[in-house]
C-alpha cells in the first residue's frame, strides 16, 4: 500500500466530488467540513463519472442514473446501483489530503443462524435489486432465487439502446450483481417456471413439478410482451424484444439497407428505431398517435424527438395501426388500415407488456391483471410483489409505472420488509430515455398535469420542462441540465412549487 497526497483542502467544494489520482487508482474526494471521505471515482451501476455527480443533504447523486450514496459511508442508498462504493483511507495533514491507493476492506453484515426460506421469483431488475438488498443485510436463512432464463440479472435496458445498435455483443450485457455478491450468505439459484402459488400454504409449484415451500416470497416477474390479436402476427419475421436471447435474434435478422417496420411509439419502441437505424436498417415506425409520446411529455417534447427521428431517417406512419401482417410461411409485408402496404421482412411488436401474473392463486387481479400491493408492498400474508406487475399507491392513488428504476426501488423496499422493518415507497420515480446520442430524464410520475413550463427550448438542445397541476410540480423532463435533475431527484421528495423549482434551476 501506498500513501499519496492529492489535493489540498481549500480546492474541495463541498456541493461536488473532486476526482484525483492515487497511483493507478483514480478516486473522488468529499469534503464534510474539515472531514474528507475518498471513494471510487467511477458509479459501480454504469461507470458514470461520480466527480460529475452533485452532493445533496448527505447524499451524493449520480449524474447519469440517479444512484444516489450516503456521503459519510459510501452506503448505496438509491439504484440503479446496487453495491457499495468502494472507500479509501482519507485524510488531511497540513493542509494537504492524502490517500491509500488501496482500499479500505468491506465490512460484513453478521450473519445469524436462520432456519427461514425466501423465495425471489424474477430475476429482472426487481428481483435482482432484492436479493442484493437480502444478502447486504446479512439474510442467512435459505434464499431461492427462480428465474426462467439461464443467464438472468442483466441490465435489460441496454438491449433496446446499445445490443440491437451492434454496439454491445448480447453477452456482453453488464450484469446487475457481481461475483462477490452472489456469494455472500445460502443463495440458490435456479432456472425454473412457476407453474403455481397458492398464498395459503405459502408453497409454489413449478412447471417440472417440483414444490417449494416458503415463510416469504418476493413476486418480480415482470412483464410479457404483448403480440396483438392480428392475422399473420405469429408469422416468422414478427418479434417482441425482452430477453438477450430475442436481442441476438432481432440483431441476427436485420440487415443494414434492409427495411423493419417497429409497431408503437413507446419509448421501447423509439429506443429500437433509434439503434437499427445506427445499425444501418431502414426503419418504419407505425403509431396510432400524430405524436409519439405526448401524453407522456407533452406535444412540443413529442414533436422534437418525433424531428430527432426524421432527421436520422427514420420514416413514421401516423396516425394509423397494423391492420395484418402478410406472408407465406415468412413475414412479407404490414398491412396498414390506411391502406399503406409496407414490404418488410421484419418487425418489431413495441406494443407494451402484460404483467406475468397467471401463476398466482388465491389472490384477486386488477383488471390489467397486476397485484395490488400495500404501501409496504406487500400483497399477502409472507407474499410481496414488486416491479410492473405491482399496483401501488403513490401520493395515496394507485399505480402501475413500467420503469426499470422503480422496480429497483421497490425491489429494495420490499426485501427490508421481509426481513420485518416496515419500508414505504418515499422516493421519486426516475426513468431515462437515450435516442440518437440524446438522453432524456423523467422525475416524477404526472398522471393529471394541465401545465408545462420550460427553461430552455427543446428544439435547440438542452431543457427543462416542469409538468404541474396548477402551480405544483409533478414531474420533470430534461435533456441536459445535470445539477438541477440532481437536486430535484432529492426535493421532489416533498411537495415543490413552480417557482420554488424555477428557483431551483437557476
């Protein structure tokens, strides 16, 4: 080990990191008052810069994705990421700051002897955020982790921006937890199908057959890709993407030059049309909607990204919808009910999922055919769900939110909650979208909004558009505009009014 000095006191701004390097390490330094803490310089969840990052009431806030850790410790206390940072010996001596250029051994949670079983099922963001949290916390009863796929816990939001782009071979997909953790406590992994759950006897029983019994279950499966009731929709050539698997098959069928119709304006589906367009495909983009995700982000957002695609060459059909799919024995062709024929050998369904509930007994459905849980997530006695099957409350009405972030958060929740403390869900949904080297950030969850304030202008770059009911902010969109999506990550927390986010922002 050896000893560096870095930097010296009077250069640390207390509201952000400042990165520095210690022999081959590089590190961030964090000043607390005349305390400095030193962490690893880059975010364990996607490598974003952390001296980017900005320090918000004890928290440091990842510039990227939101990860947000405790200032003090490192601790991570928001995902996507969902490990520790790294922690170095800091201190300061005359002045200066010195380092380790090693770091500082990890302390492990006690581990008592428990006779319990938990039994994770999904192994999607949910679920993998859970058993993460689970095994942090020092769980040493018996923990089951099912999931369908043989190599799960991978980061399924790279498959529709970076795999079907060629720009991230499917096994390269980072996955969500590392080595170290998934040898932490008595973790089972296994693939499995859940062919049934009766809550009553707290037992599942999978699809070979066998029985599990459980004193508590996480549900996390996530959704199914919905294939709508169309002629010819079962033809080869029409797909869904979900899994690595039906990424290597999409990017194994498209062609650069070669046409593919995408079927949906979602941001899954605009996500796709953005990377096949990279990869050199012609891409037709079929919508029901003028706009493409103007309930969403309002009409003026809608239109830029709608323009961001056009300017690429990307080709929308709008407003109208698929009508058939044409083909013998292969796909062919789209039949659109405007009577625009599109030759293609290839689509993509971005018509939305379903959740993947058929399996539960013993407990009612939502129409949409979620599971209602409580605040603490909880859907029956030893049972909890979390993730898009998960009807919620949030801001006391119930809801259903499809983002990747969110399943982590309430992955997290409800894995404090089976190991009895009594979590509710508190935070900020959050999710990000990326488009043709553009990223746009959403906080916050705005279901009635009548307002929409902006600072800067989408159709010249970087902007922040304030969604409101009346003079109350809901949400937040943003392209650019780090610092501020920052501290607003953490101050939405609580009630925030126009002008006191206009405050903000500067």
């Amino acid at each position: 080990m050896t000893q560096y000095a870095v930097a010296r006191l009077e250069q640390l701004d207390p509201t952000r990191p400042l990165r520095v390097q210690a022999g081959s390490e590089e590190l961030i330094l964090i000043r607390q008052g005349d305390q400095v803490h030193a962490y690893q310089g880059n975010c364990p969840h996607a490598g974003a810069p952390l001296d980017e990052g900005l320090i918000c009431g004890g928290l440091l806030v990842c510039p990227w994705h939101k990860a947000a850790f405790a200032v003090d410790e490192g601790a991570v206390c928001e995902p996507p990421a969902l490990a520790d940072l790294r922690r170095y010996r800091a201190w300061v001596k005359d002045g200066e700051v010195w380092v380790d250029d090693l770091p500082l051994p990890r302390v492990e949670p006690p581990r008592h002897s428990d006779a319990r079983c938990f039994v994770v099922v999904g192994a999607g963001a949910a679920g993998a955020a859970a058993v993460a949290t689970l095994l942090a916390h020092g769980f040493a009863g018996k923990l089951i982790w099912l999931d369908q796929e043989r190599q799960p816990a991978y980061d399924r939001t790279s498959l529709s921006k970076f795999v079907i782009a060629g720009q991230m071979p499917p096994d390269e997909v980072p996955a969500l937890l590392d080595a170290g953790q998934l040898r932490q406590g008595q973790l089972d992994r296994r693939v499995g199908k859940v062919k049934a759950l009766d809550v009553k006897k707290r037992q599942i029983t999978l699809a070979d057959g066998h029985r599990i019994d459980y004193d508590a279950a996480l549900l996390a499966t996530g959704g199914k890709p919905q294939r709508p009731d169309l002629p010819g929709v079962d033809l080869p050539g029409v797909m869904t993407l979900r899994s690595r698997e039906d990424a290597a098959r999409l990017l194994d069928a498209a062609e650069p030059g070669q046409p593919v119709v995408i079927v949906g304006d979602g941001f899954i589906g605009l996500e796709a049309a953005a990377a096949l367009r990279s990869y050199g495909a012609q891409v037709h983009v079929v919508s029901r909607h003028p706009v493409p995700l103007a309930r969403q982000l309002g009409e003026r957002v809608g239109r830029c990204i709608r323009q961001l695609h056009e300017g690429k060459g990307v080709v929308f059909h709008s407003p109208t919808e698929v009508e058939r799919f044409l083909g013998e024995g292969k796909l062919e062709a789209v039949l659109l009910a405007n009577g625009e024929q599109l030759e293609t050998p290839l689509v993509l369904l971005g018509t939305g999922v379903k959740p993947a509930t058929g399996f539960i007994q013993g407990l009612p459905l939502a129409d949409d055919r979620s599971l209602t849980v409580n605040a603490a997530l909880q859907a029956g006695e030893g049972l909890w769900a979390a993730g898009d099957i998960a009807t919620f409350p949030l801001a006391g009405r119930p809801v259903r939110i499809e983002h990747w972030r969110l399943a982590q958060q309430h992955g997290v929740i409800a894995a404090c909650n089976m190991l009895g403390e009594q979590r509710r869900y508190a935070d900020v949904p959050f999710f990000w979208t990326y488009q043709h080297g553009r990223t746009y950030e959403v906080l916050g969850h705005a279901r009635d909004w009548n307002r929409i304030e902006f600072v800067g202008a989408p159709e010249n770059g970087d902007f922040i558009a304030l969604q409101c009911v009346a003079d109350q902010v809901e949400a937040v969109i943003a392209m650019g505009y780090s610092d501020a999506m920052a501290q607003l990550s953490q101050r939405l927390k609580r009630p925030l009014s126009l002008d006191q986010a206009l405050e903000l922002i500067g």
